[in-house]
C-alpha cells in the first residue's frame, strides 16, 4: 500500500483503525497530478478501498501462497485439463451472451466448440476444438451483452472474494453464474468446486497479479482503470 506520512507519537494519536481509514482516503481518492480523470463513476471509493485491501491481502496471505503449493503437488497438464474442463461447462454463458446479441454465427460455433471438446475432447479435458479445428474458446460473458444493449457500466464496485465489477457487472455476473451448472451444485460442493476452480486458474499464473500490482503507485486506481479498459474492449468487440 502507498505509505502516508507518519504521525506523530503522542499519546492522542489515531488509533490503528484510524490510520487505516485516512491511508485509505489518501490513496484511493480523486485523480493525482498529470493523471487522467478516470471515465468509470466510483461514488463508492470507501467501500471500494476497503474490499479492494481485503482481497489484495487475501491474494498475497492465502490464494498465491496455496496455488503455488497446489501447482508443486499437481502436475502443469493435469491442471491445465483441468482448467479446460471448467471452461467448457461454462459453454451456457457465451452461448446464450451470443445469442443475446443476435450473434447467431458465434452461437454456434460455440456449439460446435462444446460438441468437439465434450466427445473427443474428453468432457473438455483437451480443447480440441482450438488445437484441431482453429476454434478459440471465446471471452464472452452475461455483462458483454447487456453493454451490447446500450446498459451503461454504472457507478464501480469492488466485492469481497470477487473482486472488481460494476452495477451492470454484478447483474451480469449473477446470470452467469445461473448459467453455470456447478451452480446448481449443493451449497457446500457449489463452494469447493468454485475455490478448486480458482485455486487451479490461478495456479498456472499465480505471480500474475502480483506484477500488475508492482508496475503501479496506486493499484487500486490501476486495477479500476484496468477493469474499466478490458470491459469497454470487449463489449466494443
């Protein structure tokens, strides 16, 4: 976090929680000096602040350190197979974003994308369709068609364990994960199977995010702007 000045020690200093609050009021507020005025609304930069050093301590104290033990222990295919399993039960979420968006040709190429990987491809444990047949699995989700629609971002929000989204972002997300069949899961298998989902994603870059973040002063105005980017590009695709 970006250090603020030290207070000085008398015995009417602020207290820990104090210091807290104004480090991140100094740091998460308003654009700095030769820095462009952010284009996404964040009415909520308290609230943001606080979430976003939750789930930065929560990446740095627990996600890093377990995906690297479980990258040593599980070998690099396996967890790629892996990964390409999940990627594939999440075939809804594109199909029905494309179709959304009357994009009838992607739609089924999707289909055609899921029907490969699931039958020769092993339940998607190899994606055969991008190896064999020149079909990529596509980056599109239940928020790219609502912005499609003409549906604004709305005001910036940071959830915890989630992580950086909007208004439009959070109903998006929510369809996705109807979309999702390990959603339907039992609660305690719907959470096992989405931290062994992530714990195996984040394993096969786990120094991913800790490099964006040492490339910054400010990452939380980074990982905004960042978030803010990568959504207008791919609504815009």
């Amino acid at each position: 976090m970006h250090k603020t000045a030290a207070a000085p020690a008398t015995a009417s200093s602020t207290t820990a929680d104090d210091q807290l609050l104004a480090g991140l009021d100094e740091e998460f507020t308003g654009p700095k000096e030769g820095e462009d005025v952010d284009k996404m609304s964040d009415p909520l930069r308290h609230w943001n602040a606080v979430w976003f050093h939750f789930n930065d301590k929560l990446y740095f104290w627990v996600l890093r350190p377990v995906s690297k033990g479980y990258g040593k222990v599980v070998p690099e295919p396996a967890r790629k197979g892996i990964d390409n399993v999940f990627n594939n039960l999440r075939t809804p979420v594109p199909l029905v974003s494309f179709s959304l968006q009357g994009r009838w040709a992607d739609a089924r190429r999707v289909l055609c994308r899921f029907g490969l990987n699931s039958t020769v491809g092993v339940l998607g444990w190899r994606d055969v369709a991008a190896i064999k047949h020149d079909l990529p699995g596509p980056n599109e989700d239940i928020d790219q068609a609502f912005g499609a629609w003409g549906i604004g971002t709305g005001p910036y929000l940071v959830w915890p364990f989630f992580g950086p989204s909007s208004v439009r972002g959070t109903f998006g997300s929510l369809g996705d994960r109807l979309l999702n069949p390990t959603s339907w899961l039992p609660r305690y298998w719907n959470v096992a199977v989405a931290v062994t989902d992530k714990v195996n994603e984040t394993s096969l870059d786990p120094d991913h995010y800790q490099e964006m973040r040492m490339m910054t002063v400010v990452p939380y105005t980074a990982v905004r702007n960042a978030y803010y980017q990568n959504r207008k590009e791919l609504v815009e695709e």
